[in-house]
C-alpha cells in the first residue's frame, strides 16, 4: 500500500483499461519511467469524468480563511500510481483521487492546484503549510495520525501478480523474486516480512526487487525478470487488465485498510474535506466517480477522520 510505505503504500483497483497497443509498445521499448506511465505502460485511453455539484455554502464556511479568500485548496501529489494518480501522454494529471479532489473542490467551493513531490514529503510539507492536503493513495496508519489528521475515503489491500501460468503462492514465496515500489509497505513492511518467515524456517529469503516507480515494477513483472509483484489492490488489479494476459493475480486480497487526506492537525480543513466526501457520497457522484475508473470495489459509506486499523 502507497500509504503504508515509510511514509506509504498504495491500494486501487481499476477496471478502466489502457489501450493494449500502448502496453506493447512500452514492453517492446523496455521499462519506461516516464511520467505518463500507468501500471504496465503506455499512453491512458481513459478520459477524466466529472459530476454535476454545486457549492454547499455550509460545508464551505468550514474552510480556514486563508484557503476561503485565495480560493484554491493546495494538493500534494506523487505520480505515476494508476489508477489514482498518474499522468496522461499531455502531461496532465488525471485519475480517480483526481477527479474525486475536484468533485471535492467543487463542494468546497475552491480550485485544487496539483503540486508534485517525492511521496516521502508530502507529509513533511502539509506540516510545513507547504501544501494544505495530500493525495496520493495514503494508506491512514496510527504512525502517520501522530504527524497529520487522514479524511477516509477509500478501503484497498495489498494483492500479489504473477506471469500468466505461474503458480506463486504470495504465503510463501521463499527465494523468489519479486517486485516491490520503494518506500511502499509492500516494500518496508508486508514483503520484508514473509521474507524473514522464510529464513526462520531455513528456507531461502525472497529476493526483493525494489523500483522507484510502480510503472518499473510492472514491466519487470510483465518482462520476466521477477516471479511475482506486490502492490496495493487496485494497482494490481490495474495492471493485470492493462497486460494484455501476460500477467495475473496470485492469490486474493488482504490486509485491506483505509485510504486518507493527510491534513496538518487540527486544521479545520479536516472537518470541511470529510463533510465534502461524505456530501459527495450521499449524492452518489463519489459512486460515479469510482465506477468511471472500476475502483468501486473499495467505496466506503462513510467518510471519517483517523480511521487507522493499525
């Protein structure tokens, strides 16, 4: 998970594909960390959507002042991590965090402006009143609440993927390689971890193969130099409906938790951003939202503050 990493791990699960020809070519061309990137490569053939909202005065008066007179609510965001939050062949940042972040801006009356930064100091920044929010699949963890409040808006997990024909079991993957996003939890935490099970066994350590980008963990995945690869839910989900059959997922989802908006504390954007979502999810565009880019396997009913399960 994007937000579980140091600072995060990530969970999306999409059913909005890119064209196959775009994943060819990138396979063809080898592991591309260009931007515009998605999970197994290519160009997005998927348009951003956008609801029909109006501003809700009363939701909007809880915004801080600062935010209110200026008009726009400040984002930090890491790219490429598709669905959520990745970039077009323009360059412009699009996704189901994107389109729901305008929908909230809607509400709220203001203009989300997309800053980007290393995913590690996204927090460091809201703290710093760099950035007013965050959004960048932050998986909401008790470590990360003692720094900033999380707005919950989203449930994903972690799911393994396989080359297609592979038999990985993800419970005991002892000496296999296998591809993690740096600084994900898939990274510090989840994969670190059935690795030490295996050597408490006698058994060979899994050799983890960590990447910067998730897009480079894919490919890597897709290419064969890695048996298997870890990632947040709808991430995987995504990838394998972008690999044109070559790979497919190894084992079901787990250790699902919730996705949040880190906020600096005790900011009343806090409470202006949940009532946004939950506004949203009451009138069924946070559904729409989520349907458009096939994530609607991790809606919540219910939008809360500093929900961490662990």
């Amino acid at each position: 998970m994007r937000d579980l990493r140091s600072f995060g791990s990530l969970r999306r699960l999409p059913g909005i594909f890119m064209l196959l020809v775009g994943v060819i070519a990138l396979v063809v061309a080898g592991c591309s960390n260009d931007d515009s990137s998605t999970g197994a490569g290519g160009s997005s053939a998927i348009q951003p959507t956008t609801v029909d909202v109006a501003k809700q005065a009363d939701i909007a008066a809880l915004l801080p002042a600062g935010i209110r007179e200026s008009g726009q609510l400040i984002v930090g965001v890491n790219v490429p991590y598709a669905p959520n939050e990745f970039k077009d062949s323009n360059g412009q940042i699009i996704g189901f965090d994107v389109d729901l972040m305008n929908a909230i801006g809607k509400v709220l009356g203001v203009t989300p402006v997309y800053k980007e930064a290393d995913f590690d100091k996204i927090i460091p920044s809201i703290q710093a009143g760099t950035f007013n929010i965050g959004m960048s699949s932050f998986t909401d963890n008790k470590d990360r609440e003692a720094q900033v409040d999380f707005v919950n808006y989203f449930s994903a997990g972690i799911q393994w993927a396989q080359q297609a024909g592979g038999n990985i079991d993800p419970t005991n993957a002892c000496g296999k390689k296998v591809a993690v996003q740096s600084t994900t939890v898939e990274d510090t935490d989840e994969v670190p971890a059935k690795s030490k099970a295996c050597t408490d066994a006698g058994k060979p350590a899994i050799q983890i193969q960590k990447y910067t980008d998730q897009s480079e963990a894919t490919n890597a995945l897709v290419l064969g130099r890695v048996d298997a690869m870890s990632a947040d839910s709808p991430v995987t989900a995504y990838a394998i409906k972008q690999a044109g059959g070559k790979i497919v997922a190894a084992g079901p989802v787990f250790d699902s938790a919730p996705y949040g908006y880190p906020i600096a504390k005790g900011s009343s954007l806090v409470q202006a951003v949940q009532k946004a979502v939950q506004y949203l999810i009451d009138n069924g565009q946070y559904k729409a939202i989520a349907e458009h880019w096939g994530v609607e396997a991790g809606v919540v009913p219910t939008a809360t503050v500093n929900g961490a399960t662990s």
